[in-house]
C-alpha cells in the first residue's frame, strides 16, 4: 500500500506509474554497472576517447536511476534497488563480454542502449495513460539516451 499519496492522482494510476519506474529502475542500474564494466575493460585504438565517454554516460545514467526512484518514493511506494532483486527481476542476459576492443564493446553496447531505450519508450508510452510527470520523466531521459546510442553509433560507424 501507499505511504503517500500525490493529491488528485488515483491511487491504481499511482501503482502502475510506480511499477513502470521500479522496471525502469532495474533497467538503469544494471546499465551503469554495465558502462563502467566496458569502461574498465575495452581496449585498442581510441582507448581514451571511448573510456571517457562512457563516464559521462555512467554520470549521467546515474542521475536519471536517482530520479527513478525518487518518482516511486514520491508516488507513495519503496524503490527496490538491491543487487538481488535487480538479477531476479531482469529478463535480460548478463553483458558478455569483458576484455574486448573498442569495436567489440561498441557494438554490444549498441545493443545494450537498444534494449534501454526501447523498454523506456514503452513505459512512457504506458505512463501517458497514468501520470503526466512520469510520462515526462521518461521523455527527458529517453532524450538522453538516444543522444548516448547515437555516441556509441558514431564512434563505430563507417563513412561509407
Ligand atoms: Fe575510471
């Protein structure tokens, strides 16, 4: 049950916003952890680039999880953010790589942002239904992300 209720939001849109943002919740925090895994781990050309650029995602990344949980706190409900719950919750495999070149990561990482960005957009789209706030929330941090894919697209892409 709530332990706050936001004023004039009912309380069943209140529970299926939180639920979006305790999916996304998981979601983003396993996606930090996984950006500072490839920034530990990627080598070869444009090391430095790649390896810095991935802390600006992983600070970034880092904001949008805390207003996450803010959101559900806000609306009432417990943000759940411990290391069991994120590995029982996901239903997505763990990155597969560990030492790898810039390309390798790159490009796995394309499809780590692909997975993101596509469960964000769905729960933006199911929280228009529920809550405004949380809609936005989700509009402003998809923003960040597609900008974030693009980086990682850029660096991997050919002229061509
Ligand atoms: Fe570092």
């Amino acid at each position: 049950m709530a332990h706050h209720m936001v004023p004039a939001l009912e309380t069943d849109n209140a529970k299926t916003a939180a639920s979006l943002l305790q999916e996304r919740l998981v979601g983003m925090l396993d996606l930090q952890l996984t950006l500072k895994h490839i920034h530990w781990n990627v080598v070869g050309p444009n090391f430095i680039a790649v390896h810095e650029m991935l802390d600006e995602h992983v600070e970034s990344v880092r904001e949008m999880t805390d207003e996450i949980a803010e959101r559900i706190a806000i609306l009432g409900f417990e943000p759940v953010g411990t290391p069991g719950y994120i590995v029982k919750s996901r239903d997505w495999d763990d990155y597969p790589i560990n030492r790898g070149g810039v390309a390798e990561h790159l490009n796995a990482l394309d499809s780590v942002y692909d997975g993101i960005i596509g469960d964000h957009r769905r729960a933006m789209e199911a929280a228009a239904e529920v809550d405004a706030v949380t809609e936005d929330l989700f509009v402003g941090q998809l923003a960040k992300l597609e900008l974030y894919q693009w980086f990682v697209r850029s660096h991997v892409a050919n002229a061509s």
